[in-house]
C-alpha cells in the first residue's frame, strides 16, 4: 500500500484514535500537514561521543547501559522538594551520572543493562567538582531490536528530534513519519517556480521533505542544527517566499484603489508648513517628510510606516502631513495609545499648528457627556480639522466628514484590526503609522509586510547623550543628593517605580516611595505623582505642573513610557531597573535628553543579578543607539515576545524564523516582488500554492488584513 499526501493520519500505523485526535488538534490531519511538522534538532547517532571523550560544559550525545544497581529516585522528607532519580550510565569508556528532578515518573524504568541514548549538557557536579554530570538530560531507551543495523530509526543515523504533541513523544512521532515515508509515493507538488529553485540550487519541495526528516549520513549535523541545510533552507525560503507574494499582490491590488491625490507642490502647501514650523527641521526629517508627500500626491492610499528613535521628531512629521491633508480640504485624525500622550499630542498639536488657526479636538474616554457630543458633531461636520485621542477615536459614534489622513503613533501597541477599523472611518484614506521601536528592516517588511518604511535616522541637534549609569540601593543617598544639585540648577527629573501599590512581590511602590521622598527625603521641593490608576483630569493637571515646571519630581510608573515630551527634564531614575524590559528602559529612558542640558538615567539594580537582566542593564549602560538595543532585544527575547502575539507576522510561519532567517527573508522578498511585476504569472503561482496546502491559504488571509 502506497501512502499520498492527502491520506489523513488517523489511518497511520502507530495512530490510534487517541492520536489522530491529539495531532488534530495541532492542525495535522493529512500525511501533508504531518510531513510539514519538522524536527526542531537532530542527533548525531552514527558517532556518538564517548564518556571518557565528554568536554564539560558542552552538549553531547552518548550510548550506553545502565551500570549496576539501576537508577533509583531519592524523596526527600516533607513538602517543598521534589523527588530526583539518580542513575549513572556506561559505555565501554567510563561512566556518566545523570539526575532527574522531578524525575519519580523514571522509577523502575532504568534496570541494570538497560540501553539507552542520552542527550544533554555534561558538566561538573558543584558539589563533587570530579564527577561530570548531566541534568535533566533527554533519553531515550533502546531496545535491542532496534540496535539492529540498516532499518533503525533510533540509531546508526541523524536522528530527528519532534517537539512532542501531547504524550505523542518525539520518539512515537519519528516512528510514524519514517513509516509514511517508507511506503509514500513520493508526489509532492513543488509550486516554487523552477526557475528560483534552480538560481538558489535548492532540491524540490519532495526532496528537501524527506532529508529534513530523514537526512542522509553524510549531512552535516551542525549544519542542520542552525538550520542551514539545503533541504531546510529551502523550507524556510518557501515560507518567506509565499507570505512576501501575498503582501507584494496586496500592494498592487492596493495601488489600484482609488485614493485621494493631494496637492502639495503648490505655493500654498508651502506657506502653510512654513508657517507651523517651530524650528529648522533636520536632513532625515525633511528626508521623510518629502516621502510621505510623494504618497499624499498618489491616486491611491498611502500605508507608510516612520520609524524613528525616541526624541528623533516624529510628532512635527506627522503634524506637517495633517498640514498637508487639511490645506487640501480634509480631515485627519492622530490615534496615540495612552491618554497621557494623547494629551500631549493634543497640546502640541494646538501650540504648533496655531498659526494655521485650524480647529483641532481631543478625545479620549470619560469626557464629559455635553464636551464629548459636541467634538462628536463638529468631527461630523468636518469643523473638526485634527481630531487627537486614544482608542476612542475607534467608537461607532465617530463618523468624520471627510477624513483624509490616518496618523497611528507608537503604533505596536495597537491591533491589526484596531488599525484598520479607524481607516475604515474615512474614504481609503493615506495611513502614517509611527513607532519608536527601531525594528532591523528586514524584519520590518515582514512584519509590516506591505507598508512602506520611512526612517529619521537623526536627532535633532544640539543634544548631548545621555549619560547613563548602574546604582545600587545603598548608593541611593548619593543618587538624591545628585537630584538635589541638578534640581537646583533648575533642572527637574522622573523617579520610576515598576509598580503603583505594594504587593507580596516587595517591590518598591509609586505611592508609597512618593509619601517618602516628599515627605523624607525632598521636603522642601516639589514632588509629584502620576500612574494609570489616577483619573484623566488628575492625570493631565499633573502633567500639566510638571510641564511648566512647577513640580521638580515626577514619581511615576511606567505611564509616562512612550512619548512624554517635557524637554526641561534632565534626570531619570528607574528603581528596580532589573525588573523592566530593554526596550520598556530604553523608552523610559527617552523621556530624557530631549534639551540642551546633559541628562542623565540611573538605573538602580542590585550588584549580584544575572542572565538577561543583567545583560539588560549592561546593554542600557553601554549604548543608547535604539536599533542596537532592539537588535539586543530580540535575541533576548525571541520575535515572538518581542513583537507581541497581536502581531500576525510570528504567526505566519510555521518553521521560519525572522530574526534567524534574515538573510533569506531578504532573498524572499526581493523574489517575491520580481514575480509580483508578473500578475498574471504571480497569480498562477498563487493558485498552485492555495492548491497545496489549506495552511497556506489560513495564511493567505492573514497577509491580507495586514
Ligand atoms: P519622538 O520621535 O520620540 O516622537 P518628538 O516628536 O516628541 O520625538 O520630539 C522630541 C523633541 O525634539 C520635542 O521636544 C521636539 O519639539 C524636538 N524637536 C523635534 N524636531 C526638532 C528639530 N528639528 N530641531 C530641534 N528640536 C526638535
Ligand atoms: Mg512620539
């Protein structure tokens, strides 16, 4: 019996009901979709490494027994630890001790004699520094049938490691696969066009299946283990690849969308942004600036993303495109995600853009009913010609007249879908999305996909860098004397808490650090307190005094993370430095270095922290360049918890890796757009991948909302 891609798996050998149902619920449910669930490493089980061969600290893989006695679980007495299993292996060269926590589930299984595979870190047990040991290492136990050479899935080759699907182990899973692939018939349709196979000398999709499953002997283990093999890279390619072409024949559908073309050239345009320019804006400013009006110009919408560092000047960007928009005789509206920065938008909005005499509105929630409906019926007018605000702006009630441009601030802190439901407010409007967080290019265009990407890549001049230094909680004393010093210079500075009220977690609190240090420590300046719990009203009047400068101290939670602009303050200290995100400091950090004046961040964390924290606050002390920390970032943290999960960029690929994979992101994209200049060619290739795989088409679907 011959096996096709479109069998479904609960016919498999070795796949039960129970099974069937398990990988159902992964989304495997054709001998296609079980083919597509890779090994995510794989061991080298034709040279084993020999015990007595073991470098410490480094992973290996070893064969061997169990040595005499077996593995036995040590309980401790009372609650709190859990049992270990102990059990030493040999192999001919020495012997290998091994422990298990957690590991009572082994107890019985580990006989004398018993053969078995064990993968894992070998180094030196702290407490007998000469004996090397392995914790919590992977094993498998092998029988004696299997050792049999020629036909073993388990040794004598590269083995594939599964990710287990529920108690579907990795071992159960290699099993089943390498029994499909034994009786497939071998057709796999490959929808990559034959001509970009042939110019990356990838193998076809049939063949890079079965060796990244399977792959023969002489493949290189390393190589398979960064994932660099051809038959991976060609996987990894055709996702890239068929997620790219979606968006470039998203872009060429949108290019055919009627739009509105605004003038911008003519004398009047020019007056107007003379006019509201408060200073000479800088060469990336201008730089961009002239991008998005080569958008505003087009018969069709623009959807731009600027990205630019904090403090870089995006806010006068965005104002001078409404500027655009509103000479033309429309409307545009500017999302930002707290109230807070709402706010501030608000307020520059109207000092910058006074001169032009524009109506501009502000609307965030818990405004007053009578304030509220009257901003409702003059944005429905088209009186209203900048409307500012937070998620509000998305409510059905908000109906503009005539809205033109759609400008989203640090947009990552909004959905997809939130994006698209202010767009929908308007005509295809021209879209600016705005972000801080320096994201590498490459990964840009994937995760924006189909926007186009304007950079400021400059600060304004005249800013000297912000010192930043590493204090503990026993210099403190020094760090407010210096406050004092800087305060009275006339100066004023944030002190950051990572949360508002006390807890179990003994962190030190906003509230309760804000009594002390007005009370205690500042008695004689003015200290202020502003964090997400405080009404709106009593949120803006402190921000308001600490604007005009009549509150020196600003105790603050993370509220004041994105966008707050008050240029005059010099310092920033940030307790609990450990406890926050790189990116979340470096935004905190923002808030600063935004005058003439030298500012300065000090980030008080404990001498002895370790790992990524420590490698946090290292980072934050020795560079300031946004695009270096975010790069930073994401290795720490991986794409997916860098981006978020309401990102759909993670989400569409299955075996791809960005931030790994960039470098044939880039291929992909540049091949996808080439083919996309070909309709007609693009959408054949489009249709013999839907025909492919239905995940390919779910995927499809995410591309298009974007
Ligand atoms: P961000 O890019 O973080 O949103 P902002 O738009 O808030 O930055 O600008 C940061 C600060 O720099 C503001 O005080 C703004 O007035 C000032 N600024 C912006 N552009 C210039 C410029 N060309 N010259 C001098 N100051 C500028
Ligand atoms: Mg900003």
């Amino acid at each position: 019996m011959t096996i096709a891609l479109s069998n479904p798996v609960k016919f498999l050998r070795g796949v039960g009901p129970q099974r069937a149902a398990l990988l159902e619920e992964r989304g495997i449910i054709t001998v296609a979709d079980l083919l597509s669930y890779l090994p995510f490493r794989y061991e080298d089980r034709i040279r084993f490494t020999k015990i007595a061969d073991i470098v410490p600290g480094e992973v290996c893989t070893v064969f061997g027994e169990v040595s005499a006695g077996g593995g036995n679980v040590v309980r401790f007495r009372g609650g709190g630890r859990p049992p270990v299993f102990h059990v030493t292996i040999r192999d001919g060269s020495g012997q290998l001790h091994a422990k298990f926590f957690h590991g009572a589930y082994l107890d019985g299984r580990l006989k004398e004699g018993q053969r078995l595979v064990m993968h894992g870190k070998a180094d030196f047990d702290p407490l007998r520094p000469n004996r090397c040991e392995m914790v919590n290492p992977e094993i498998e136990l092998i029988s004696a049938a299997e050792e049999s050479p020629g036909d073993s899935t388990e040794v004598g080759r590269i083995v594939p490691v599964y990710e287990a699907i529920g108690n579907i182990s990795s071992r159960m899973l290699r099993r089943i696969i390498y029994a499909v692939l034994r009786d497939f018939d071998g057709n796999v349709p490959d929808p990559l066009p034959a001509e970009i196979r042939d110019r990356y000398r990838f193998p076809t999709r049939r063949d890079a299946l079965l060796y990244s499953h399977f792959p023969p002997k002489e493949e290189s283990v390393e190589q398979l283990n960064t994932f660099r093999s051809p038959a991976q890279s060609r996987l990894i390619f055709e996702e890239f690849f068929y997620y790219q072409l979606a968006l470039a024949l998203r872009r060429l559908r949108e290019h055919r969308v009627q739009g509105i073309a605004m003038r911008v050239r003519e004398d009047d345009i020019r007056e107007a942004l003379k006019r509201i320019l408060p200073f000479k804006p800088t060469a990336a400013q201008k730089k961009v600036l002239a991008e998005i009006a080569a958008d505003l110009e087009k018969p069709f919408p623009m959807h731009r993303l600027l990205e630019g560092d904090v403090g870089s000047g995006k806010t006068i960007v965005a104002l001078e495109a409404a500027t655009i928009a509103i000479e033309n005789g429309y409307q545009a509206a500017l999302m930002a995600p707290t109230e807070i920065l709402a706010a501030q938008h608000y307020l520059s909005a109207r000092r910058i853009l006074a001169p032009a005499g524009y109506a501009i509105d502000l609307l965030v929630a818990g405004q007053k009913r009578s304030e509220r409906d009257e901003i409702l019926a003059q944005v429905e007018s088209g009186e209203t010609k900048l409307l500012v605000g937070t998620h509000a702006l998305l409510e059905d009630p908000v109906k503009f007249a005539k809205l033109g441009l759609v400008i989203v601030d640090e947009q990552h802190r909004f959905g997809v879908l939130q994006r698209k439901r202010l767009i929908e407010k308007g005509a295809s409007p021209h879209v600016l999305v705005m972000t801080a967080t320096p994201i590498p290019r490459t990964l840009a265009l994937t995760l924006y996909g189909d926007l186009d990407i304007s950079v400021i890549d400059q600060l304004p001049p005249g800013r000297t860098p912000i010192e930043t230094r590493w204090a503990t909680e026993s210099q403190l004393a020094g760090v407010w004397e210096f406050l004092r010093r800087q305060i009275a210079v006339g100066r004023q500075a944030y002190v950051l808490y990572p949360v508002i009220e006390e807890s179990k977690q003994e962190l030190k609190a906003a509230t309760a650090e804000y009594e002390r240090l007005a009370t205690a420590v500042f008695p004689k300046l003015h200290v202020g307190l502003l964090h997400g719990r405080l009404k709106n009203d009593e949120k803006d009047s402190v921000m308001e005094r600490f604007r005009r400068a009549e509150l020196d101290i600003l105790v603050a939670t993370t509220v004041i993370e994105v966008g707050v602009d008050v240029p005059n303050a010099t310092v920033m200290v940030i307790e609990h430095a450990e406890r926050f995100g790189l990116a979340q400091l470096h935004q905190l950090r923002g808030r600063i270095g935004r005058g003439r004046e030298k500012s300065s961040c000090i980030l008080v964390a404990p001498k002895n922290i370790t790992g990524d924290a420590l490698e946090r606050i290292e980072t934050m002390v020795a560079t300031s360049n946004g695009f270096e920390i975010a790069e930073r970032d994401l290795k720490l943290r991986g794409p997916g918890e860098f981006f978020g999960t309401r990102q759909h960029g993670d989400a569409a690929f299955a075996f791809a890796q960005p931030l790994r994979d960039r470098e044939l992101l880039e291929f992909a994209r540049r091949e996808a757009f080439a083919l996309a200049e070909n309709p007609a060619r693009a959408q054949q290739v489009v249709a013999e991948i839907e025909k492919v795989s239905p995940a390919w088409r779910k995927r499809y679907q995410l591309a298009q909302v974007g």
